[in-house]
C-alpha cells in the first residue's frame, strides 16, 4: 500500500444486465453505507452516485458490474463504489461529465456527490468509473 492510499476490506460485486439488476445494486450499495456508519444524508449521496453509475453502464455499455468496497485510511473509513461497463465504452465521455444539466450528463452529478472520482472510457473496451465516499470526523 503507498502512503495515502486507502486499504481495502472486504468487497461484493453484482452483475448489472437488467432493470432488476439495477435495483439490487442500490439496496447493495444501501446495506453497506448503513453497516459502515454512514450518517442518512450521505447514505443517500453514495446510493444516488451509485445508482447513476449503474445506469450509465446498463443504458452506455449493455450492462456490466458494480463493486462495493468498504476502504479504510488513517483517520477514516468510506465507500469504493466501481462500475465496469462490459460494452463498447463511450465514445461521449466528454458530454457525460458535463455539468449542464439534461439527460446524458449524470456523470458531472456524481462527480459533486462524492469525494473521489475517476471515469475512464476506452471506445471498444467499456467503461470504468470508481467513486469513493468518506465518512466525515
């Protein structure tokens, strides 16, 4: 581990390839935001930034995984949400992580939802956004 880097505990991953899917990865995401200590109102941030990240990948990439990691660095302890598309990645990177608001920019609302994000998409390849949320001191 470098310095700085969070540690990573245990971590569950579902397959996401229907609408239903889509809803088991929100209660997921909701069960370990509530078993890490996660006061309501941020619950609420990572559930809603997870949710839109599984959505892009099911509508952008046909489907793909969301993995939830509980992370621990000095001082706290948070969330890694990561959601892989399994489809040909977005060639419109650019307009999701667009601030205006609209349909196709929801990547720009994530990204103001929580502490850390990074969003890669490689066209032929799928795409990979991973979020991290802390629980504040």
């Amino acid at each position: 581990m470098t310095a700085g880097a969070p540690e990573l505990q245990g971590s569950v991953t579902i397959a996401v390839s229907g609408e239903e899917d889509l809803m088991a990865a929100r209660h997921a995401v909701r069960s370990a935001s509530m078993a890490s200590g996660f006061p309501l109102s941020d619950q609420t941030r990572i559930v809603t930034a997870a949710t839109e990240l599984a959505r892009n990948a099911y509508i952008h990439d046909g489907g793909g995984t969301v993995t939830i990691q509980e992370v621990r660095r000095p001082g706290g302890k948070g969330l890694r949400i990561s959601v892989a598309g399994q489809g040909q990645g977005t060639s419109a990177a650019d307009a999701l992580m667009s601030d205006e608001p609209g349909p196709g920019h929801e990547l720009g609302g994530v990204r103001r939802l929580v502490d850390d994000f990074e969003f890669t998409a490689v066209p032929g390849e799928g795409s990979t956004a991973t979020v991290i949320h802390w629980i504040q001191a």
